[in-house]
C-alpha cells in the first residue's frame, strides 16, 4: 500500500509532535511506502528514512493562501505518486481527493463554546472572525473526507454533533523510549533554575501561551495555594514567555502577563522558554505536580507524558482529560481557581495519595502506543480501500513493492 500523508499545516505544537512519532512508525512497516508533503524543516530533520518520501513544499502563508494551494497543487501530487490513500493531518482535507482520504481532525476550539465567550471577553474579535472561518472549512472538510477521525471519543462526540456525521476515534500515542531517551542533561540556564528552587514545591504546566489553556485560572489559584501551604515556598515552571507577544495562534499575553504582577507572585512564576522534546523528561521527574486548567482538548499530549514519568497530575474536569488519565488524576472545575488550589494541597499534603496516583499513572501511560495508533491508521486504510475495490473492480492496490519509491526530486 503506498500512503501519501499531508503534514502541511505542520510547524510547531501538537501538529509537529505528531509528525515527529508518526513518521519513523510509518517507516518501519514492510510493504508500505509513504509519500509525506511537508515543510523543508521537517525532511531535514529526519534525513533519510526507509520507504519514506519527501515533497517539500514551502509555507504559503495564511490559511487562505494554504487552503487554495493544497486543493489545487495536491491532487496532481498524489496521482504522480501512485498513492493509494490520503492522510489528511491538518484539519483540512481535499474537496476532491483522487483516492479514498482520512481526515485527522485535531482542534477543539472550532466546537468550543468556552473558546468564543472567551474571545468575546478579551475583545479579540479578529481571532473570533478567524477562528470562526477556519472552523467553516473544517466543517466542510468532514463532508469532503471518506472518514474524519479523532485522536478521543470525547472529541468524536462533539464533532457529531457539530456535523451530523459519525466520527471514528484512534487514540493518540506515547513513545516511551523516544520521550526518555534523550541522554543529554538539561541546558545550563534550565537546570540553574530548577537547581534555585530546589527546596520548593514545584508546579508544571508544558504548554505554549494559548487562551484555551486557561492561565488565568491557574494563576489565580497561586495565592490561594500558598495560604493553604503556609511556610513553604511553591513556584509555578512554564515553558513558555508570558512577556513575549511572539506566540503561535496569535495569543496575546499581555493581560496574563499583568495578572502576574498584579497578585503578586512574579517570583512564583519560573518562565523557562520553549523546552526541546527530548529535555522535557528531566523536567517533569523534577517537579511535583503537573496542572493544566485548560477548558478546551483532543488529546492533551503532556497528560501522557506526566503520568509515564511518574507526576501526579491535577486536571480541569473536561471529557477529554477524565478520557485520558480516568482515576490517575483529581480533577477541579474549570474555572475554580478555589477547587484547582484545593485539589493540589491535597496531593502535597497527602504522600500516599501522591505515590499512589505516580504508580497508577505511570500503568496507564503503557496503554498509550504510537505503533498501535498507525496500526489501527493503517488498518482503516485497507478497510476503505477494500470497499472502493468492491464497488469498482478496475481499481486495484498498486502492489508491486521491488518498484522504485517515488522520491520527488524538487521543490514546489
């Protein structure tokens, strides 16, 4: 079976995680090639892989822009290649794909009703006009797919309700050996600033700066957590800048940058900056819980990450979260800044709790498998393509695999 993957919209965050595990699976499967259309960063980094292809294609800018390009540039692509099945990984897929097409559908915050009432607050109202677009193709893109799937059952729910059409559900991964694999210790300014709050109770949250991860609930509960603690130090570790106004999505921190020093607890507030994949492991074994007061998911990648390196982890109540950890986390209402400072003087307060929800985290993570989840991708595909062969006989799976792999020698 040859696979032709769109990774187009991938350039930093989850989108880019994803392609970073996806690809060396994808790679190691006999009798599958894959023809990937990506960024020129991304066939840099991985060089050259096993029955993978690269089509470099340069960033097109805008969403608009991107949309028009791989509608009209892609098809073309895919027939050159002699694919057999288009991944579409960016919430966007192809109006009139040449070959059966899977959409991975992946953003929460065109069904969020929190995100809007949220954007209206901040009076943000071009990213509300922007989400509100992007979220209009990516409705229509779920009628233009053979079969929309999300990376959570909670996530495929909404979707059908939002569209009407069943939504099919393969759970993202977790690869243990890539995540703890890195052997280099952490950067000299990271490790200096975790070794200067070493006698502290340490916090994480491993987020870029995004509203729908709800800052401002967690900053709030700070003050609070330090009265239910008194006499001991507690400090919050982002990795991010909440000072920088260069942030992915257009998020603005300027208003949670002023809530920190208007409660008082810039020292409590430890930037790191963007962390590098293969650092993060020394950082979660370093702190004490992992929060996240998001009210907006599909997945929730550093949820897997924490409970696999042995954090307890207190968590908003949403569906995607109680889907992802069950009964290894205690959860809070999403904007209680109260509940989340509660939950966590619990967990410091009690060790036992705390090695309890460490051991039941770190059995839970083993069920999270990026090999299953290409195997579960891979075995869609075949479905799909069986039934299109039965409906029309002509068209048959090109399986000649001693042929030579189709590797595009330009640049669009």
């Amino acid at each position: 079976m040859h696979l032709f993957l769109n990774g187009l919209a991938a350039s930093s965050g989850g989108a880019l995680t994803y392609l970073k595990n996806v690809i060396p699976h994808l790679s190691s499967k006999t009798g599958l090639q894959t023809t990937i259309a990506a960024q020129p960063f991304l066939r840099q980094e991985f060089g050259t892989l096993p029955r993978i292809s690269f089509v470099e294609i340069p960033n097109p800018g805008s969403v608009a822009r991107r949309f028009w390009h791989e509608q009209t540039v892609l098809p073309q692509l895919i027939r050159k290649s002699g694919a057999d099945v288009l991944l579409s990984t960016g919430n966007i897929a192809l109006r009139k794909s040449p070959v059966p097409q899977i959409l991975l559908s992946r953003n929460s915050l065109y069904t969020s009703a929190d995100f809007f009432r949220d954007l209206h607050a901040r009076r943000d109202y071009r990213l509300w006009i922007d989400t509100k677009m992007r979220g209009a193709i990516a409705k229509r893109s779920i009628s233009w797919a053979d079969c929309t799937v999300a990376p959570t059952q909670a996530f495929a729910e909404e979707l059908r309700v939002w569209t009407g059409h069943n939504i099919a559900t393969i759970h993202h991964g977790f690869d243990h050996r890539l995540f703890f694999g890195g052997a280099d210790p952490l950067p000299e300014d990271l490790h200096r600033k975790l070794e200067s709050n070493q006698n502290a109770l340490r916090l994480l949250l491993v987020s870029q700066y995004n509203y729908y991860r709800n800052f401002e609930t967690l900053l709030r509960a700070l003050p609070i957590l330090q009265q239910q603690l008194p006499g001991r130090k507690l400090v919050l570790f982002l990795t991010c800048t909440l000072g920088s106004e260069v942030h992915p999505g257009q998020f603005r921190s300027n208003k949670v940058s002023s809530l920190v020093h208007r409660l008082g607890i810039k020292t409590q507030v430890i930037e790191l900056g963007a962390v590098s994949y293969h650092f993060l492991h020394h950082l979660y074994r370093a702190c004490d819980v992992y929060v996240t007061a998001a009210y907006a998911e599909t997945f929730a990648h550093p949820l897997v990450e924490a409970m696999a390196s042995g954090i307890p982890i207190v968590a908003s109540d949403i569906p995607v979260h109680r889907e992802i950890c069950d009964d290894t986390a205690l959860y809070f209402e999403r904007f209680s800044a109260n509940e989340l400072a509660t939950q966590v003087a619990r967990v410091l307060g009690s060790p036992e709790l705390g090695c309890r929800m460490s051991e039941s985290g770190k059995h839970r993570s083993a069920g999270y498998s990026w090999e299953k989840h290409v195997d579960a991708l891979l075995e869609l595909s075949r479905e799909m393509l069986a039934k299109r062969n039965s409906a029309n006989p002509c068209h048959s799976i090109n399986a000649n695999l001693d042929a030579p792999a189709f590797r595009p020698e330009f640049t669009l």
